[in-house]
C-alpha cells in the first residue's frame, strides 16, 4: 500500500468477557504491521463490562474506552467515529490524528453523548 493510504480504524464492541481463547490473536493483532498502527477503539457494553480487557485493545493513551449505556450512544459513537475516518482521508497526511475529532471520544467532556 502507499504511504499516502491511511491506516485502518478498528472498533471492539464487547462485554470484555471473552468465552474463547483470546489473548493469542489479539497479540498477532498487536504485533503485525498495520494492525499496531491501526486506529484501535472500543466500545463497553454492559453494567459488568470488563474495560481493562478492552482497554488492551486500544492504542490511544488520550482516547479512552467509550461506555455506551443505549442505542443511542453507539450510534454518537460511530457518527464521531466514521467523522474521524472521513476527515483523515481528505487529510495532508492522513494518519495523524490531530485533525479528526476523535478527541470528542474522551469520557472527561460532560457534554459527550457517552456515559
């Protein structure tokens, strides 16, 4: 791929229960090429989700686990998501992150639509 071609955007939906056998394929995951540059988000489902699971899937120190508590918080969260997705790809260079608006996902703003 060229360099110019910006890198995936990857999102967890999950509990952070997994029932199978886990940690081998997220850690092929972490170490192949594209998939420790990937953009890696997720989102918690649940009241008695586990978010230092998914926590280890995310690779941005700023952007936290998202909490989506009802339907409509996922659909804010992926709105922000694909916003972020399309703004990287009209970008100078499009695997910065300081231009797209994934910065909206951080929990610390009150008036995010997440909980």
């Amino acid at each position: 791929m060229p360099k110019r071609s910006y890198l995936p955007t990857l999102v967890l939906v999950s509990d952070g229960q997994p029932n199978d056998d886990w940690e081998e394929p997220l850690q092929k995951l972490l170490d192949s090429d594209r998939g420790k540059r990937a953009v890696r988000l997720a989102v918690g489902i649940g009241d008695d989700c586990d978010f230092d699971v998914l926590k280890r899937f995310v690779n941005h120190p700023e952007i936290p686990v998202v909490r989506a508590t009802a339907v409509s918080k996922l659909m804010d969260f992926f709105r922000v998501v694909s916003m972020s997705v399309m703004a990287r790809s009209v970008a100078q260079n499009p695997n910065s992150t300081s231009n797209s608006p994934l910065h909206l996902l951080n929990d610390d703003d009150d008036d995010l639509p997440f909980d």
